[in-house]
C-alpha cells in the first residue's frame, strides 16, 4: 500500500515521472560512492591553537594525500612547504609580499600542486557535493580548474588561461586562501566531538566559532560543557564553578574577551577582602597568557579564592536542594570549626591549611554574605546577557546529545553507570528507576526539559541543578567517579582523602564481551560497531594503549589539555574513520611551525571498502530512493496526476 499522503506531499518536489526519475539517478549514484571520513575528537578543553591546527591538517591526513596524489614529484622541503600553505594560506602569503624575487612562478606552481590535491581528495564526492565546501565567491573558477583535465590539449590552453588571468590580475592570494580552505573541508567529511569542549584551554570560544561553520557535525556532551549550558541558563553553581575553572587556570581571556563576562566585580571585590592574604591554596596554573587583560597571579589567586568559597556554598545549597541525588556526604562546609581552624571529616579531625575564612558565618556556613549575592547576581547577569554565549549554547544542544549512534559505532563521552557484578547500574530518580540506555535518554530529556524554561520560571533553578549533578554526580554518566575532591585538595595535607573511585564500567569495559553487552544495549552493530569515548586520558608514557576490548572499544582522551602533556606524554588522539580503515593519529605538542606533528597508524581495516550505501545516510537515501520509486508508480497507475 502506497502513502499517497506523503506521495502528494512528495510530488510538489518533483511533479513528474522525469524529475523523479533524475533524482533516483542523483540519489542511487551517490550510494555507489565511497562513504565520507569521520573524525573523532575528545576532550579539546579550550585548546584553540592545536584544534585549529588538527582541523586544518587533518590530523596529518592531508599531508598523506598529497603524498598520495602527488607522489615523488616533491622533495620532503617542498612538501613542507606546501603543506604550510594549505594550513595556514593567510599568513604564508602574508610572508611572500616581502619578497623581492618574483613569486608569481611561485604562486602559479603551488595553485598547480593544490588544484591536483584538490582533485585527488574531491574524487570520492559528487562534483555538486564538493562545490557546497566552497567559498561562494571563488567557486565557479575552482570548480572549473579542479575539473578540467590540463593534460588535455583540447582543455590545456582553457585550463592555463583561466589560471593566467587570476596571476595577472594579481588576485592569486584568494584563489589559494579558497583552495587550502576547500582541501581542509574535504578532508573532514563528518566531525564528531566526543566532549569537554570547555575549561582549562584559554580559547573554548574560539573552538566554538569554529565548530559553527562544519557542515556536518555532531557533539557528545561532556562534563565540562554541562555546567556552561547551566551556566547560560543562570544557575548560580554552575557559573560560580566555569569561573573557579577559569581562576584556576588563568583563562580570563574566554570569559572577558570571549564571552564578555564582566569579572571587574569579583577582581575589586577579591582585591579588598583579602588584601594581605597570599592565597597560597589558590594560585593558578599559569599554562596560558592571557591576551585582552593579563592579570597578576597574585590578583588572581584572590579572585580564584572569593569564586571558591562561593561555590562551596552554592553546591551545599544544591545538595540540600536535592536528596535524591544522595550526596549530603559532600556537605564539607559543616565540618569546618571556625574558632579551632579544623575540620573533621568521617569522624577524624585536621587542620585546616587556609583558616583565613571571613565569609563563612559561624551557624550558617553556607549562607551568602550581602556582598557575594550582589556579587553572583552581576555575574549571572552578564553569563544570562551573553550574545555570544547563548549562541554557542543553543548550538551545544541543537548539535549535542548524551549519545551518539553513527554507522554502527556508539559515541558517549565518559560511561555507561555499572554495578560491581558487571550490570548496569538502576539510578533510583524522582521520575522513576533507569539503567543503561533509558538512564542516558532520561538525563537528556532533564537537560532539555531544563533549558526550556525560561529564566524567570520559578524551577529554573532547580532544574538547572541536573546541569550540575552531570558534572560531578557519582551517578553521572559523564563523570564515572564517585565523588570529586576539590574541597579536600585545597584545605587538608592528606593525599588519602583525594582518592576517586572510578565506576566499575572502566574496568569491565576492557572486556570485549561486556563492550558487546553495552553496543547491543544501545542498538549499535554489535559485531562490527565500536565504542568510541574519550573523559579518562591514556597514560601512554606508563604503556596505556587507547584500543581497548580487542579493538572494540577506542578511548581517545590522549590528553590535548596543556595540563595533561606530562601525565600522558602525548598531546591527544584522533580517530579517523574512512572507507578503507580506521586509523589513529597520536599528536605530540603542538608547535606551530613544528610540521606534521601527528603519528598516523592503521588499527582496523574494513574487510570491504565501504560504500555510501553501507552507511547510515546511505540507507536514508535508498529509503528516499524507494518513495520516489512509489511516486513513479503512482503517476503511472494515475493515482496522482504529472505537472510539467
């Protein structure tokens, strides 16, 4: 039985058996095409310049195509050479207007050499595909040089005029500014980001910008993006915790200058309450200079402890907000002895190694002083009133979700929550008990529900709250830890109170059976699919592999958070997915004029190449193909009647 609905619906595209017909074509040619590259990326952490650079590189695989497609035409300088220009054409150029000897030989031979890059990369696509990855104003001339053959006598001298006529006009810079851009966009065919976007890096705004123009696109939350999308909705927890990140880290350059978050209350504020404190405990990190206000680490070290202490607060008040989440455990504050400088935690008492505490109130520790609330209502009103913010936001979640199914493989940032015996963990909520796949869709459907409401619903904040809890809840399944001991860190000289259980997924997620039971929970392809996540680094200088459950489980948090080099010894992961195989790139630091500074390895091939028509949008497109072929037929039986 035909819809005849959704065919009438269907035919005010295409009125007639020819126009049909032409799409079925179209739609069954593409099908035939090898399927697209993913990439797989984790845990940026606001590194800007080493994104920017992975992105432009292709993490190393655009340097394997021009080898690819130009062979052993070059020398290993030449290709240095070239490579720079496709990944930084703005400012290569930028060098040549300074010098003297002629570079229109120069220009002419590398938009040679690109255009056969080009060319090679494009082959995989339809030619209309690959003219939407191309600057509007350039793409006629672009389209016309990649497609035409210069070996050709007939199409050589059309060819060689059309390139002739760009150098002499002295108008090659944009041509190849457009070229590089284009060889990067077709390099990366489907960019996945497996979360934490935000946080430690100086730049996650800049990411953001970035991440806005990919065509094809999707993002898995991660724990450090939660509390920004609360923090946009003004919850105060959660702003207070994005700017102790910031503190900490000395990234006031995404806050100020990205986001144009007033921080001049909190640096007056900070600056006169402890004036002749040191704030030992709360230097920051000084991995990142800060460019549109460099403030002093002193300076910084007293903001980072006024936005502390407020968030301690905050979250006690969070907690008493919610029993259900079964955390009162970390209601540190009420331990604290004022006079005695102590604290007693399970039942054992310390020192205290800040007791310099004036905004604490002996009876109600975790009340706000006037100044704190004046203070956290000008904060929430610049993260509420932030274009900027609120853009990248709504992008977050119109683009992000819990999890991902793509192709067969499941992506998820951190876990799916365990029991010891290797089951999945019941979550006991308000709305009800879930586990596996129901829990992740329910903590989605809370955050949307959340960021529905609108700012003066008297639940935003208690909504909002969940935002929170996904940061650091021992039940999240974008943390996986049972508790997070910031308080402990900075007030007790015992490392024995640090220590963070991980849930037991990370330890039965090594096991390929297991890693089975959670890809046939979700509905992804059991025998050929993977797990990719990312949230734990790889210890890679301790002899930690990334490839996990015989290959079926690919963690890819190598750490590309400046904060991480030393723990991991690499500057993190990509995964890459084409139609031969999946290979892993291993970066090291980035240095900008260091080259190709990604090691590329194959870890999986496919026993088959693998077509457009072997993935999930080839099956959309052969499901269209089937309607039209329903069209057809009913123009044909007369059910519905042709339109020229």
């Amino acid at each position: 039985m035909r819809d005849l609905p959704l065919l009438k619906l269907l035919s005010k595209s295409f009125p007639n058996i020819k126009s049909a017909s032409t799409e079925i074509i179209n739609l069954s040619a593409i099908c035939e095409l090898p399927k697209g590259t993913e990439f797989f990326l984790s845990d940026i952490h606001g590194e800007y310049e080493s994104f920017s650079y992975l992105m432009r590189s292709g993490s190393g695989v655009v340097f394997m195509k021009m080898k690819k497609a130009l062979g052993n035409s070059l020398s290993k300088g030449e290709y240095d050479e070239l490579a720079k220009l496709i990944y930084y054409p703005e400012e290569v150029l930028n060098t040549r207007h300074y010098l003297k000897s002629d570079t229109r030989k120069w220009r002419k031979d590398m938009i040679e050499k690109m255009i056969v890059v080009a060319r090679f990369i494009s082959s995989k696509y339809t030619r209309s595909k690959t003219r939407k990855r191309m600057s509007n104003s350039y793409a006629y001339v672009l389209d016309e040089l990649i497609n035409t053959n210069s070996e050709d006598l007939n199409t050589k001298r059309y060819h060689d005029a059309v390139l002739d006529s760009i150098l002499d006009l002295d108008y090659s810079d944009p041509y190849i500014i457009a070229l590089a851009k284009l060889i990067q966009n077709l390099c990366v065919d489907h960019l996945h980001i497996i979360g934490d976007i935000f946080d430690r890096g100086p730049r996650a705004d800049m990411i953001m910008d970035e991440l806005m123009t990919f065509p094809e696109i999707d993002i898995q939350w991660g724990n450090h993006d939660t509390p920004w999308i609360g923090a946009a909705h003004g919850n105060l927890a959660c702003i207070a915790h994005v700017i102790y990140i910031a503190t900490l880290y000395n990234s006031f350059d995404v806050l100020e200058s990205g986001y144009g978050i007033n921080l001049r209350p909190l640096s007056m504020y900070a600056e006169e309450l402890y004036k002749d404190d040191s704030c030992e405990r709360f230097k920051p990190h000084l991995l990142d200079t800060n460019v549109s206000d460099s403030l002093s680490p002193t300076l910084a070290a007293k903001m980072c402890k006024v936005i502390t202490m407020i968030m301690f607060k905050l979250e006690g008040q969070l907690i008493l907000r919610h029993p259900e989440y079964g955390i009162n455990n970390r209601l540190l504050l009420d331990g604290i002895d004022l006079e005695k400088g102590t604290i007693t935690i399970k039942d054992k008492t310390f020192p205290l190694e800040d007791k310099n505490l004036p905004t604490l109130k002996k009876g109600n520790l975790r009340e706000l002083t006037k100044d704190e609330v004046l203070l956290m209502q000008s904060l929430q009103y610049s993260f509420t009133h932030s274009e900027k913010l609120q853009r990248h936001v709504k992008f977050l979640l119109k683009k992000g979700s819990m999890y991902k199914l793509y192709n067969g493989n499941l992506l998820y940032h951190a876990c799916v929550p365990m029991n010891e015996d290797g089951s999945f963990m019941e979550v006991k909520t308000p709305d009800g008990t879930f586990s596996g796949k129901a829990y992740m869709d329910y903590c989605e459907k809370k955050v949307r529900y959340a960021c529905s409401l609108p700012l003066d619903h008297p639940d935003k904040e208690f909504e909002t709250d969940f935002l929170w809890y996904l940061w650091c809840g021992p039940k999240s399944p974008l943390f996986g830890k049972d508790q997070i001991t910031t308080f402990e860190r900075i007030f007790i000289n015992d490392s024995s109170l640090y220590h963070e259980d991980y849930n037991p997924y990370y330890e039965y997620s090594k096991d390929i059976e297991y890693v089975k039971k959670i890809l046939q929970e979700f509905g992804a392809d059991v025998d050929h699919g993977h797990i990719i996540n990312g949230h734990v680094p790889v210890l890679v200088n301790k002899g930690e592999s990334p490839i996990k459950a015989d290959g079926k489980l690919f963690k890819i948090d190598g750490g590309l958070a400046k904060s991480y080099h030393s723990k991991t010894g690499i500057a993190g992961y990509t995964l890459i997915y084409n139609s031969h195989y999946y290979l892993l790139a291993q970066h090291k630091n980035f240095v900008k004029d260091g080259g190709n500074i990604s090691k590329v390895k194959i870890v999986e091939r496919c026993p088959d190449r693998v077509l457009v028509k072997d993935t999930d949008k080839g099956r959309d497109l052969q499901e269209q193909i089937g309607v039209l072929k329903d069209l057809i037929e009913a123009y044909k039986t007369g059910e519905l009647h042709e339109r020229n």
